[in-house]
C-alpha cells in the first residue's frame, strides 16, 4: 500500500473492509463535511435515497448511482475499490432450478435491427431508475410509437451497467389480468405449485436479489395493476418497468410520454432530411426489404413527405417501408391518402394487433367504455385543436354521451388515442391524423358523421362571428390568441363547406377578416374570399355583401385597387336589403378611400352620411369609428373646433364602452389634429397616452402609429434624441406587422428631421423611400411632407436630386433608416416652407 492510498484509508473511513455500503457512504459522507442534502444536489440523486442506502434500507444499489456518489465525494482509487465491493454485497444463493437460473442475456430478445432516434428517451428512462427512488416506471404514448422497442432497450441498458436481473414478461397475448400472476411466474421460471398463493410465491422469489421486471403491453390487463402494487410492497428491492398505452394509476408511479419520431418541415433543406429520425428509420426498413433503396437528393423529399403524412409513427413507417418492394415512392405517397389502408403486411413475428395500423388502433379502441368511443369517434371531426366547450357543442350533436365528458377525456388521454396540448389556461385536445382517420372510419360505421360535421362547421361560424367584434375590444390579445390556437379549425371549415355548403364556408372566411388581418394572413383570407365570391354557387344576399366589405378590408393590404369597387357593391347589396347599419359601414369604408385619396371634401360628406345612417341604431362602435374618421378630414380642410369636437365624443363613446384599444387610437387622432393646429405640446401628451395604452393592450398597429406621431412631435419640440427613439422603435414594429402607414410617415419623419439639420442629400433618399411606400398604398403622403420633399428638391437641384434618390433604391430600407440616425452637419435649424 502506498502512502496516499494509508492516508485515503485513515481519512474518516477506517479500513472500511467488511463495513456495509451504507456504512462506507456515511462514513465518506461525514469525512467529506457533507449533509446528505448537500450529497444529493452533488451527485443529483434524492436526499430519500441516500437516506435509504446509509440506513440499509437498498443494500445493493445500482452500479450508476455508485459512480455518481463516487464522483460527488471525490473518492481516491483505493476508497473507490471498497465502496464498489460493498456496493455488490453478500447474494443471496440462487435456488437451483428456481427462479434466476437463467441468465439476464439469454432472457432479453435481441432486436433484429438498431433502434433509431430514441438515445434520448432511453438514458431518461434510465436516470429515473439509477437517479432517484423511482422504482415503477410507465412508458406510454400511441399506438405504433415504439414503446416496446424503447423499453427493451432500457432494460438492456440496465442489465450491462447495472447489478440487477432483468426480466422481460411479455403481456401481449395475455387476455385474462387474472393470469398476469401466471405470466411472471413462468418468466421467472418458478416451479408451478399450489402449496401457496401465487402472489406469496412471486414475492418470496423477487424479494432475494436486485430485480428489474419489464411489463410488456400491460393496457389490456390493467386491472392487474394491483399485483404489480402488491409486489413493490412487498419486494424493496424489486424494479418495475411497464410499456402500456395507459397508465396504471398507482401511487409512486413514473410516467414518461412517448412521442412520434420528429418528422421533416416542409421548408426544411436536404441536410436537415438526412438529419432526421423519422427518415432514418423509413430507410433502414426501406433497405432491409431492397438492398439497393437509399436516401438521395433526388428521393429525399418524397421521404420526408412519407415521414409527415405518417405523423412520424414508427410502426406506421415501418410499414409503409415494407411496401417499397412494390410500390415506386410518388405511389406509396398516393396509396397513403388512405393510410389505414395501406399500412397492412406486417411481420409474422410481430403479434396480430401490430401488423396493421387499424389492428393496433381497434385495440386500443376496444379498451374505451362505450361513451369514451361515442366521444373519440366525435373527436375526428376537429382538424386542430379542441377545447372543451367545443367538445361539448360539437360531440353531442349525433346524442348525448353517456357519462361527464371532462372524466372521459381523461379515459382517452390515458389510453394515449389524443393528447393533450400544453396549456396554462385550459384543456386542449389533439389527434394524430393517422389516429384521426381511424376514428373518422368508426364516425361514418356509427353513422353519426354528417351531424358530427354540421355542429362542428356551426360552432366555428359562430366562434368567429362573435371574435369579429370581440377582435376590436378590450379582449383583443385574448380572442387573438384563441384564434391562433383554432386556426386549424377555421381553415377546415372552410375548406370542407366550400364543396356541400358555400354560404357557411363565405360566412367563416369573410367574418374572420379581422383574424386574417390581425395574424398576418390577409393574403389568405383574401384568397378565400375570392374563391368562394368566383363560385356559381347559391349565396344569400346579405352573406355575399358581407363578404364583399370583408375583402375591402382585406384589400387595403393586399391590393388597395380593388377597395373601392369592392365597397361600392357591397353598398349597393346592403342599400336593396335596407340594412342601415351595414349601408353606414360601407359609406365609411368608402368615406377611407377617399381620405386616402386625398379627396377631403369627398370624405367629410361620406363619413356624413354615414353617421347619418349608424346615428340612428344602437351601434356606438360604428358611431364612434365614424366620429373619428370624420374628424382627420375636418382637420385636414382647417375646420380644427369640429375635428377636435368630434374626435372628442369619439374617445368619450369608446370609453363609456371600456374599448381601451379604441380609446388609445383616439388619441393618436387627438395627437394628429393638435399637430395640425401647431399645438405640438399637446400633441406629445396625447401621443404619449396613446402609446402607453397601446402597449398595454399589446396592439402593435396602433403602437407603431402613434410613436411616428410622436416623433413628429418631439421633433417640433427639439427634443431629437426622443423623436429618433421613438421613430426607431415605430419603423422597427411596423415592419413586423406591416404597418405600411405607420411607416410612411416615420420615413417622412426621419427625412424632415435630415433636411432641417441641413442634411439634404439624405433627406433626399428619405423622402424617395417614403414616397415608394405610399405609392404601395395607393396613398399620398401628407401635406407638410409633399411640401418639404420639393423645398429640398428645389435646393438640392435636380441632378443632386435623382442622384441621391439613385442611392437610395440601391439600400435596404432598414440600412437607410439606421443610418438616419447618423447626422452628417451640425445643429438643427428648421427649412423654411
């Protein structure tokens, strides 16, 4: 022995020989000046269980959590020799032709080919049994994930690098829970003797060594899960692993969800396909049915298309991957339209309910009560997410279900046909589409589809009729967020009502306009709209003028020629169905493109007659949007006493009505107007209200106005540094959200402040940029702006002029406005007019 190894010995350990495990780990433990909490933050195991070891409550424990106190009490080699001896203790003998003759290696199968893209799930697995006190772990998920595959390869796992026997039950063909004692048995290789009961037996086995049970397709007999209870009090040192599409529901149980291999975006490049599990897996059993089938650039995208249409699902990969002996890529894709289908043949030494999809969704299928398959089936109709108000509308539509819906959901949660979403709020629901085809199959044998479908494509006109007003209110994040979350759902309505019932699906796509609007998707909510207008298809009349004032609304961003037109018919619709209000509307609408026009006298008679119309109805929104409108007009021709009067009961309606995003865009025409009058003090103060609402109600629209009029303001008022802030800010938030006025006028902003800093040739390229983004809108700019960009032209000359504007177009417009910020002469000193 050398000197460091006698002085490791000596350290607060004794010689340690004979000592037991748990004596060696307090021994170290209190040589180290450790507490047990601070051993278990060390070492990452539980303060339980380092209790458990010191105390001899697990006398031999696994060879991961030797190593792991090992390394967090900085063990020498000599201690280290001791405390992995002690660790294996004295064994118990094994009885002859008893359980554990066996060895672990000869009783795990060996898996005929590599598991792909689960090392991850694996080692979680794993830590759970060698880093904590868990002793019974669930492996659950979908049918066709892999959970067998995932749980063989821990217990294999666990076996190399652990003092344990594994023992691998397989449940699969066990129809009875009463003889899942039985099973244990003969996989522990115990004699069959009636001298005792069986669960005695079991656990008078199990209870003389480490012990690793793995339970293989334990869903079909979970009423067995009490055995499984039974022998984990009796047996401390026993383990249980379970692979089951449902929980057990036991006290200490551990559960980890698997997921579906990640599957290929459809933007992603060929690098990121290669890179991809789901990928890797197809092709392994693509290759092992044809030796010459690999993964090239050419076939690499109808792959990554397979892999998607499949959810990533590896029974159904492997699957769809035995049929390449047949079937060329581009027509295994088409025969996956109907994927329960095709996914059939699978290998004879597979067990029945696994060798087609539909076998292994029926059994799952077959395990719901009776109200819990009456609910799944319902559940097809929902392409994304569903809350449980919708469930409630939609799934009771085809008769009412038999017990509560919420404990039902659990049923089917458990049994892993849905999951549920991650959500703070409340309970979302969703389905693989390979899992949603199936029960769209049972839907339509029940018969119960076609009313199924009618309430589910009812609740969502509904949902977005009451989200188009909600959308302009106090609640506009929240109904934002929601929509955004039933997104899915809209888009399915529509795109399924356009075949068999083009008035709902007209209805959906024009009263989301503010959704389409508000999400960036207006492209597609026009696109609708256009399409369902194009159809001969029968439309009522207040429908089609409805849609027609949606796809003005939209066409402001998507192509601002087609507003007018679009509102004049819509007019006229509403004028032969004597709809007040919406005639109103249209006038407004109307009463805008004139305003952009620049046609002032035109707008103040429109937005006239428009209040005239909305004046007389109970509609202080459409009063108050007219009010305010009206007013920007009144300003522009000089009329300011009116324009401030009427912008001022505008904001007055809209905040008896607590319509705070509202209230904040009267303030930015309230800002607006005192600009006009010269009054750029108040300006500021009603800017800067209206910029602290918006932010607090999180409309970036009206955000990315108001500090472009703000920065005018601060600009008048000398205080540069604030009004370039504030112009940064708003360009940055207008690009996000396409704020196409809000960025107009912050370029014109900047390209004022350039010129009055004498900054001409940049002011130049400024009002260049300015004057393309208006031009986009079909939109002038405002009158100041039009009158400073010729005084600078004038100056500058013309040569200078277009030369600058030359460089301006070879910029990016974010280099431009960043560099707006760099002034080239000295102090400020306002151009004359």
């Amino acid at each position: 022995m050398n000197a460091e190894e006698s002085a490791d010995r000596r350290q607060g350990a004794g010689d340690g020989r004979g000592a037991t495990f748990g004596e060696l780990l307090r021994r170290y433990r209190q040589a180290a000046n450790l507490t047990q909490q601070d051993l278990a933050d060390r070492s990452r195991l539980s303060m339980q269980a380092i209790g458990a070891l010191e105390r001899g409550e697990r006398q031999r424990p696994y060879r991961a959590t030797v190593d792991l106190l090992a390394r967090a009490l900085s063990l020498s080699a000599a201690q280290l020799e001791l405390f992995a001896a002690a660790s294996r203790g004295p064994r118990a003998p094994r009885r002859s032709g008893g359980a554990g003759d066996a060895t672990t290696a000869t009783r795990l199968p060996t898996p005929p080919t590599p598991l792909i893209g689960r090392g991850d799930d694996v080692l979680r697995v794993c830590a759970l049994f060698t880093g904590s006190d868990a002793r019974l772990v669930t492996l659950t998920g979908p049918a066709g994930v892999g959970k067998s595959r995932i749980g063989l390869a821990v217990a294999s796992r666990l076996a190399a690098h652990c003092d344990a026997d594994v023992v691998p039950v397989s449940l699969g063909t066990i129809g009875d829970p009463e003889l899942v004692g039985g099973a244990i048995r003969a996989a522990l290789e115990i004699p069959d003797s009636s001298r005792q009961p069986l669960i005695d037996t079991l656990a008078g086995a199990l209870c003389t060594r480490r012990m690793l049970l793995l339970l293989d397709d334990f869903e079909h007999v979970l009423p067995a899960a009490a055995l499984v209870a039974e022998l984990l009090v009796r047996c401390r040192d026993l383990r249980v692993l379970v692979t089951s599409r449902a929980t057990l529901r036991l006290r200490g149980e551990h559960v980890v969800r698997v997921s579906p291999l990640p599957v290929p975006a459809r933007t992603d490049s060929g690098a990121e396909i290669f890179a991809s599990a789901s990928v890797a897996l197809f092709v392994q059993c693509a290759h092992a049915i044809d030796s010459e089938f690999t993964l090239t650039q050419e076939n690499a995208t109808l792959v990554a298309e397979i892999c998607q249409r499949l959810d990533g699902l590896p029974l159904a990969l492997e699957l769809a991957a035995a049929q390449t002996r047949v079937l060329p890529l581009p027509l295994l894709l088409e025969r996956l339209e109907d994927r329960l289908g095709a996914l059939v043949g699978g290998p004879l030494d597979q067990p029945a309910h696994q060798r087609t999809m539909r076998a292994t969704l029926q059994w799952s299928y077959a395990m719901l009560t009776e109200g819990e398959q009456a609910l799944f089936r319902r559940l097809a109709v929902f392409a994304g997410a569903a809350d449980v108000d919708a469930i409630a509308a939609v799934c009771e539509a085809a008769g009412p279900l038999d017990g509560d819906v919420v404990v039902m959901i659990a049923g089917i949660i458990d049994m892993s046909l849905v999951q549920r979403e991650s959500s703070d709020r409340e309970l979302q629901l969703t389905m693989l589409d390979t899992v949603r085809e199936f029960a769209a199959e049972m839907l339509r044998r029940a018969g119960e589809h076609d009313a199924t479908a009618a309430a589910y494509a009812g609740y969502y006109r509904d949902l977005v009729a009451t989200a188009e007003s909600a959308l302009s209110g106090g609640e506009q994040a929240s109904w934002l967020r929601r929509l955004e979350r039933e997104y899915g759902n809209i888009h399915a309505v529509i795109a399924t009502a356009r075949y068999n019932d083009v008035d709902l699906a007209l209805q959906v796509a024009a009263r989301a306009w503010r959704f389409w609007l508000m999400s960036g998707r207006w492209r597609e909510g026009a696109r609708w709209i256009d399409q369902l207008l194009a159809l001969d298809a029968e439309v009522t009349p207040a429908t089609r003028a409805r849609a027609l004032m949606a796809a003005g609304n939209l066409a402001w961003r998507n192509d601002w020629r087609m507003v007018r037109p679009l509102y004049e018919e819509s007019l006229a619709l509403y004028r032969e169905l004597g709809d007040q209000a919406w005639v109103g509307r249209a006038l407004n609408g109307l009463g805008l493109v004139a305003q952009k026009d620049g046609d002032h006298e035109a707008a103040v008679q429109l937005f006239e007659d428009a209040l005239a119309q909305v004046d007389g109805i109970e509609d202080p929104q459409a009063v108050a949007n007219c009010m305010d409108n009206l007013s920007v007009s009144l300003g522009v021709l000089g009329d300011m006493d009116r324009a401030l009067a009427m912008v001022e009961r505008a904001r007055a309606i809209r905040a008896s009505m607590s319509d705070q995003l509202a209230v904040a865009r009267s303030h930015v025409t309230i800002g607006m107007l005192r600009l006009l009058a010269g009054d750029a003090a108040a300006a500021k103060a009603s800017l800067e209200e209206a910029v602290r609402m918006a932010r607090d109600q999180k409309d970036n629209m009206t955000l990315a106005l108001g500090l472009a009029r703000l920065g005018g303001a601060l600009h008048l008022l000398g205080e540069d540094g604030a009004a370039e802030a504030a112009y940064q800010e708003a360009m940055a938030i207008a690009g996000r959200v396409g704020a196409a006025r809000a960025m107009a006028l912050t370029i014109d902003g900047l390209a004022t402040m350039a010129a009055d800093r004498h900054d001409l040739e940049r002011a130049a390229q400024l009002f260049a940029a300015a004057s393309t983004v208006w031009e986009g809108m079909g939109a002038r700019a405002e009158l100041g702006a039009e009158q400073l960009r010729s005084e600078v032209r004038r100056t500058l000359g013309e040569e200078r002029f277009q030369a600058a504007v030359g460089r301006a177009r070879q910029l990016p417009l974010t280099e431009l406005v960043r560099d707006a910020a760099q002034p080239d002469v000295g102090p400020r000193a306002p151009m004359a007019l």
